[in-house]
C-alpha cells in the first residue's frame, strides 16, 4: 500500500513500452519511515506532464494521486510532488579536485611502466572519468560517482596497508584501486542535466563487463598481479567476479581489493545524500 503523507525518496527510474505501442514509467520508491519498496507504474498521460528530473535517484517526493493495484502489487501514480531535488553529483570544481586527488595517487607509484600508463590513460579519457557513476543503483550512483568510489578506495587501501604487518606491493594495489571499476567508463552512460544513469547498449557489445575490460587492459600492459586483482574484485562468480575468492590458495592481495571496495561501496559517499551530509568535498589525499 501507499500514503499520501509519507516522504518517498527516488530508487529507480526507466521508461519502456507498453504492448499498445505507448510508454509506461516504472518508478521505484523507498519509504523514508520504514524503508519500504513501493513499486510504481506511469502512463504515459502522466508522464507527459512531468519533467524528467522529477524521477532523478535521490530525489524526496510525496505521492499525490495514485491507486494501489493488489493484482500486480504496485501502484499506478497519477500525481506527485518533489519534496526536495537530489544533487546530481559533484560539480565541477569538485569533480576537478577529486580528479587531481587522484593523480597525486598515481605520482605515488614508482613502478615507471604503471605510472606512464595510468598518467596516459588519465589525460586520454579525462572528460569521461570526471563524469561517470559506478553504478546505476547501487553505490556511487551520480555523477562523478566513480571518481568518489576510487579515491575512497585508495583511501581505504593506504590507511590498511599502513596497519598491516603484511608486505604489500603499493603500486601494484594502488593501479588496481584506480583500474578496478575503470571500464565502468564505457558501461554506463549519464545525462548532465538530469543525472540519470543508463547503461551503455555499445559496451555489452564489445565487453561482457567492466572486470572483463580493466582484467583486459592491464594484462595487455604486462600489470599481470594488477590484473589478477581486477579479476576477483567482486569476490564471487555470481557477484560478477572472474576469479571466485572461494578457492584456495589465492594470493591475499586478491581479498584485501575486494574488501577495499567493499568498503568503500558500503561506508563511503554511496549516494548523493551523503556528500550532502558533509557539505564539502573529502578528497585531501
Ligand atoms: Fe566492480
Ligand atoms: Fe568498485
């Protein structure tokens, strides 16, 4: 069921079509009281009337006009109200301050041949790094998303590494910090205006993932340990991961990259509320 009096934040937002030939809206809502999923539908007669950024991820609405069909368990909404509109992401000059906080990472790492080739792969795909999301639901999901995501993940790694007794090889879990999710560059696409995040039709043509991408460019570079990282990032084969972190004897590098995104994917800036919360910018390396 729904209520009018209950603030809904935005979880999800496509548009499709219907058998008839017209667009429907699906539309995901979080109940702000007892984060509840509330499923929505759209005609497009209601759809019309509403402008795109009302449906951005983050944003605070209330439910104007709807009815609850027991039938399919969703809610046919026929009017709604922004509460309060979501950041879109980080602005410019954030985005240039995390960018440049990153490349004060990669003039960390001594290895010549990884330094060279991130400072390359930086500058080449500059536009399209300062950007994109690292997903489009789940963590870091607006622009600049993946920037946050990687600093917090070099972050991460430096402080731990710091801690440990074990001898890691820096540059080797500093590349794969910044080359981890770097394909997602190519795998989402994101609209500036409205900060909605959609994925990208011409990468699942060419690359079945971004681990399969980043696994690819590293090993053409030689960075084999950096691509074997990569390569179990997401711990689990039905979590996306080429190498299953449930087999023995893998190298410990393997579950501290795993952990570290973790970590960040789960206790860092994961939406747009939370760089709210701070007010500014986190990214004094
Ligand atoms: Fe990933
Ligand atoms: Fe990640």
């Amino acid at each position: 069921m729904f209520n009018t009096d209950v603030i809904y934040e935005v979880v999800t937002f496509s548009v499709g079509d219907t058998k008839a030939g017209t667009k429907m809206g699906k539309l995901q809502l979080k109940n702000t009281e007892d984060s509840s999923i509330l499923n929505c539908v759209l005609w497009e007669e209601t759809l019309n009337r509403f402008d795109s950024k009302v449906f951005r991820t983050g944003n605070l609405v209330k439910l104007v006009s709807a009815s609850f069909n027991e039938k399919f368990n969703n809610c046919l909404v026929s009017a709604l109200e922004v509460v309060k509109e979501a950041k879109t992401g980080l602005s410019e000059a954030e985005r240039e301050q995390y960018y440049e906080a990153i490349i004060d990472y990669i003039d960390k790492i001594h290895d010549e041949k990884i330094n060279t080739f991130l400072m390359r792969y930086f500058m080449e795909h500059k536009e399209r790094i300062k950007i994109m999301p690292a997903a489009k639901v789940m963590h870091h999901n607006y622009i600049g998303g993946l920037l946050v995501h990687t600093l917090e993940c070099l972050q991460f790694a430096e402080a731990n590494m710091e801690m440990a007794d074990y001898k890691f090889n820096r540059d080797n879990i500093f590349a794969a910090c910044i080359l981890h999710d770097i394909g997602k560059i190519f795998e989402y696409t994101i609209d500036l205006e409205t900060g909605l995040i959609d994925y990208d039709e011409n990468f699942r043509k060419e690359w079945l993932s971004h681990s399969q991408y980043g696994f690819s460019i590293c090993m053409n570079e030689g960075f084999k340990p950096v691509a074997k990282m990569i390569a179990a990032h997401h711990g689990r084969s039905d979590w996306g991961a080429i190498i299953d972190l449930d087999q023995k004897d893998l190298e410990p590098e393997l579950y501290f990259i795993h952990l570290i995104d973790n970590l960040s994917a789960k206790f860092g800036k994961i939406n747009v509320a939370k760089l709210e919360d701070k007010g500014t910018a986190n990214c004094q390396s």
